[in-house]
C-alpha cells in the first residue's frame, strides 16, 4: 500500500513536472488550477503514504523530504503568484520520491516504544530545514537565471515565466531565515532525544549523520548570517545560497559513498 | 425593427477628425433624445478617443440621417454628407458582432486592450435611460463576451506598447511597482506616457526638465509627483529605482561620469535605466555596472512585438467566441417573443373561430350532435391550417435570428401589445 500511493504520488509529480517544463519545449502554459491540482493530488497521496511509513532509514527521509518539498513549493507560487519554483521543485520532488522507492521504504531498525513523537519531530523539523534550504537554493537559481536574462537583455521564456527578481530575491531570505530555526530544532531535538533515552551518554548516531548534520547547521547560520546581519542581497546573496546548497550535497554524496547502504539516512 | 451601428474609428478617420465627433458624458443623453425624436426606440452612444459609434435599434432612415447630422455639425467645414467618407454602417448580425469585437479588444488600436471593456460599461451604464431592452441585452452580452475573451484567450496577455513594455520590463525587475520611485528625464509627449503609464501602477514620479520646466511641473503636479532640474537630478540616481530618459538631446546626456559614482552609493540595490530617447540620452557603458538594467527603444520595442505576436496568435480563439455569442444573441434576438406571441394570436384566433362558431350554430338550428360536432371539428380544422404557414414562417424566422420584425409586423396587423 505505502509502496502503490508512493508511485500514485510519483506519477503525479512526473506529471506537475511535466506541465512545468511544457513552456519551454514551445508549449503553451498549462492553466493555473491544473498546474496546481496535479501537485496537490500528488501530496494528498503522499501525505496518506508518509502517516503509514515509520520515518526510519533513507527511503523514508527521502519521501518525507520531497512532501516537504512540494508543500513549500505550492505556498511560495502562491507568495510569487506565479509556477516558477515548480521548474525545479517539481523535477527535485518526483527524482526524490522515485529515489525513495528505489532506496525501499520499509524501516531499517525498530523505534522503541514511546520514542515515536521525539523522533517523528526530529526527522520532521530537520528536513523541513532542509527542504527549506532547498528551496532558498531553488529560488537562487531562479534569481541567476532571470539576472542573467534581465542584464543581457534577452526576452525570452526565463524573462516571462519567471517571477521578478526581488520576488525571487525575498523567496530566498524567507526560507534560509525560516529554515535556519526548524533545522535548529530539529538537531536539539536529537541531542534531547539522546539525553532522554540513552542516559545522557549521546546519541546513538553514526559519525557521519553527526559531520553532516553540524555541517548542514553551519552553512545554513552562516547563510542566514549574511543575508540578516550583513545585509547580502540580490546576486551575492543567491550565489551564497547556491554555494551553501550545494556544498551540504555534495558533503552528504561523499559521507554516503563511504558508509552506503539504505537501511540509514546516512 | 433591426439593430444598427453607426460610428467613426480609428480605421476610417484621422486623430483630428475623431477627437470633434467625441461626445463627453455630459452630451450623451441629449445626443440620444434627438436620435430617439427621430424614431429609432433604442439607442446608446459608445465615445471614446479611438470611436464614436451610435448603436440603435430603429428602422427609420430619420434616425440614422440624424446621426449623420449629429456628427456633422461638429465638422467646421464640411457638411453632414462629408461625414460619411469617415463613417460607416453595420446592421443587424453585423452590428452584434462589431460590438463584441470592439467589446474583445479585437477592433482596438492596440490589439486585446482591456480598457476598453470599462468605455463600454460606461456607455451602456450613460445610456441605460434610452437604450430600451435589445440593447441592453446587447451590451450586457458584449461585456461578458470581453470577459470571456480575457479568460478564455490570452489576448489581453502582455503589453503592447513601448511605454507599457517599459512598465513589463521594471515589473520584472521589482514585481509590484506600487511605492516605487522613478525619474522621468524630458517632458515631452513620450515621458508624459511613459510617466502616467507608471503614475498608474502607483509608482511616485520626480520629473526633470532643462528646457520646459513650466510643462514638467504641470505634468507632475498631474501625476503627484514633483519637478526638478537636470543638476538637480543626478543625485537621484542615489535613490531612484527606475530612471526613464526621454530628452530631446542630441548626445547622451546621462553617462558615467555624472552618475557612475551616485549608483556606487545605491550598495547593490537594482536600478532600471529606460532610454527611450532617440538619440539615446544613456551612455551605454552604464549598463556595465552590475545592478543597473539598462533598455533603450530597441529592446521595449522587442518586448512590445513580442506580446502584440502572441495576442495576435490568439485572434481566431477570440473571433470563435465572438461567432459563438453572437449566434447565441441572434438566437435570443430572433426568438424575442415568439412563443407568447404565437400562443397569444392562437388564443385570439380560437375565440374568434369559437364566437363565430356559436353564431353559425344558432342560426343552423336543429342540426344533430353529429353534426355539431362536424362543424366545430371543421372550424377547428380551418383555423389551424390558416395558422399553419405563418407558425412556421415565424419559427424559422426566429431560428434565423429575423423574428423581431415579423413579430412586430404580427403584434401591429392584429392589434396586439407589444411585448414586454
């Protein structure tokens, strides 16, 4: 059943994707409710998937990261009144879930009993951090590319489709400053989850998930850093977001090429 | 009676010609009263700076002289049959769909516009006291074929002139442009657009000029905004976010040496630079610095072909649901009252046959029920096939939209009210 609304969702997303990237191969713009209705159908199967799915190992960080994923992207087309996010958004969210069930979902290890709030908050929080990371990254890209277009003076499909850059420019500042607390939280709720139920002695965590987890914390605070308190904006700012985004990545790829295996999320 | 338009657009007539015959709403009902006195029983007076056109529902020749005659007295010289050369008719069906076409954007200067959907709103809504109940029903349809246009096409989709492109380009820039600041450089007839075009979108307006300070005081006081000198304006570059250029220099009248160290203050926030200007009044080196956008006419001109190819990509959606809607209008227009009126005159008809019936009766005397019943069954058989033909005649009539006149014909032959 998790497996079937998994795919119901995936076919979906391929679909949201689809429909996204339909202007830029010379079709014509699909209507906004059904631009809308196929990612939400997508989700509302997701979300019926994610409440039977124990958030253990990495196939279910994978799904739970893309429902983030497709959550945040309807809100902010709704904040740019327009279906630029879902350009990336959609394509991330469909590979994600695709790569979740590839991974397989059923949990690696048991939760003992009474631990499911704790770790159900810290999964949940640490990647809507994370998703919200992803979408600040989405929404520097989005900046580039529409600066890129703007400064040389090309009018094309980016220039129309794409929403202004201070949109794209506020997008990007409401998520790494919303994603920096929910990824703070959820890493707390770890080191609370370790103090509670092993005695104070840590948590029971590989050295990879610690290094990557801190890391992620790191980069994100130094991108909130430099957006609030210095003050970066426009092409600075998403060419931070974009570096940060993309060092967490590739971070993550290295740590899980040499611990591999799916039974973990890293 | 038949529905007519009469008018003069900016097809058929020049700027000068089309700005005597336009009627301000002040002049609308006394216009109508003299086309109404001249027999026409409905009427409304479209006026806008791209059309004058009398829509009337009338069959008397008088009416539309009259308003070959309005028209003509507004025209210094020539007399009313010079105003034909600019005019022109469109009757019955034809006159529908003109309406819905103007009411789509598809007879507008600029194709798909959306104003003036509202001039059409305003006419119908100046008009109501004398526009009687075809063309209320007409024009009530043609706002919502506009709407349907506007919904279902992407006629209205972009923008499609220089000044509007420019407001595209700087939306682009900062989304919403309400709040925003801009520098209008020049206080001719270009800045004077492009400044309302962005006054419109709520954007506050500072406006420089060298030569003709009195006109761009006058036209920011116009627009709220404030005028101020060409040295003054360099400073502004500072703070400004859209600085539109439009002088009549002969050589760049902006360039880095006045305003590169101004924008360096700016600390990266964007600047969008519109040289409309011809010669540009722009050093192009400008545009060098990172955040400033910088456009001349070329480029706007670019974005303003490219939304005038797409909206004309979209004429023959829009001219279906024109066709659509006025076979629905001419279907309601042609069936107006047939079925009550048929009901009514059959109804009259089998009175009369019943009353005329009796009498002969009375006077036949003795004649058995068999033979009563023949007589009325002979009556009855007489009556419906006199009704036979003009039944049908007017059915058909109707489907194909020429019922209105054959009823009326009808409701005058047999002295019957006229509907509702």
């Amino acid at each position: 059943m998790i497996v079937t609304l998994h795919l119901v969702a995936l076919a979906l997303y391929a679909l949201a994707t689809a429909l996204a990237l339909a202007p830029f191969v010379g079709f014509r713009s699909t209507p906004r409710a059904l631009a809308i209705a196929f990612p939400c159908a997508g989700a509302a199967a997701h979300v019926v998937a994610l409440s039977q799915l124990t958030l253990v190992g990495l196939g279910p960080a994978l799904s739970m990261l893309a429902f983030c994923l497709v959550l945040l992207q309807l809100a902010s087309e709704r904040l740019l009144r327009g279906s630029a996010v879902s350009f990336f958004a959609a394509p991330l969210a469909t590979g994600l879930v695709g790569l979740a069930v590839l991974s397989g979902l059923s949990p690696g290890t048991e939760i003992p009993a009474g631990r499911g709030t704790w770790l159900i908050l810290h999964v949940a929080l640490s990647v809507l951090g994370l998703a919200l990371m992803a979408l600040a990254f989405i929404a520097a890209a989005l900046y580039l590319l529409q600066f890129r277009e703007l400064k040389a003076r090309h009018f094309g499909q980016v220039f129309q489709l794409f929403p202004p850059l201070e949109r794209l420019d506020q997008l990007n500042r409401i998520a790494l400053v919303a994603g920096f607390p929910a990824l703070t939280l959820g890493l707390l709720l770890a080191v609370g989850y370790g103090a509670r139920f092993s005695g104070g002695a840590g948590l029971h965590v590989a050295k990879a998930q610690l290094v990557w987890g801190l890391f992620t914390w790191v980069v994100l605070g130094w991108a909130v850093w430099v957006r609030v308190v210095r003050h970066w904006g426009g092409r600075r700012a998403a060419l931070a977001s974009i570096a940060g985004f993309s060092a967490v990545l590739l971070v993550y790829v290295a740590l899980k090429l040499v611990q591999p295996g799916a039974e973990r999320f890293l | 009676m038949s529905i007519k338009v009469l008018g003069v657009n900016h097809r058929t007539a020049p700027l000068e010609v089309r700005e005597r015959f336009a009627h301000g709403a002040h002049e609308v009902p006394g216009a109508l009263a003299r086309v109404m006195a001249a027999g026409a029983s409905g009427g409304v007076l479209l006026s806008t700076c791209n059309r004058t056109e009398f829509y009337l529902v009338t069959d008397d020749e008088p009416a539309l002289e009259t308003v070959w005659s309005l028209l003509g007295e507004r025209l210094d010289a020539a007399p009313s049959t010079g105003v034909r050369e600019y005019g022109y008719i469109a009757r019955d069906r034809d006159a529908v769909r003109h309406l819905y076409r103007v009411s789509a954007g598809l007879d507008s200067m600029i194709l798909g516009e959306s104003q003036i959907q509202g001039q059409v709103r305003d006419a119908w809504e100046a008009s109501r006291a004398q526009a009687g109940p075809v063309l209320h029903r007409l024009f009530q349809t043609a706002l919502h074929v506009g709407s349907r246009v506007r919904t279902e096409t992407r006629l209205g989709m972009g923008t499609a002139s220089v000044a509007s492109a420019g407001a595209q380009v700087a939306g682009k820039i900062f989304g919403d442009l309400a709040g925003r600041h801009a520098l209008i450089l020049g206080a001719g007839d270009m800045a004077e657009l492009a400044a309302t075009c962005l006054s419109d979108q709520g954007v506050q307006i500072t406006l420089v000029a060298n030569r003709t300070q009195e006109r761009a005081r006058a036209i920011a006081e116009r627009l709220g905004g404030r005028a101020v000198s060409l040295e003054e304006s360099w400073a502004h570059f500072a703070t400004t976010d859209i600085a539109l250029c439009s002088t009549a220099a002969p050589h760049a009248v902006v360039t880095w040496e006045r305003v590169g160290p101004v924008i360096a203050q700016r600390r990266g926030r964007p600047l969008c630079i519109l040289d409309l200007a011809m010669p540009r009044d722009v050093d192009p080196a400008i545009a060098q610095i990172e955040n400033v956008f910088l456009y001349d006419v070329d480029d706007l001109q670019t974005v303003a072909a490219q939304a005038t190819a797409r909206r004309r990509d979209e004429i023959p959606a829009a001219e279906r649901i024109v066709e659509e809607e006025t076979d629905l209008f001419w279907a309601w227009y042609g069936g107006l009252g047939v079925v009550p009126t048929i009901k009514e005159l059959r109804s009259r008809m089998d009175q009369l046959r019943a009353a005329e019936l009796e009498r002969a009766l009375r006077q036949l005397g003795g004649l058995s029920p068999e033979d009563r019943a023949r007589v009325e069954q002979f009556s009855q058989s007489l009556m419906n096939k006199f009704l036979h033909q003009p039944t049908l005649t007017l059915k058909a009539a109707a489907e194909q939209g020429r019922g209105y006149g054959l009823l009326d014909a009808l409701r005058r032959l047999f002295g019957m009210e006229p509907p509702e």
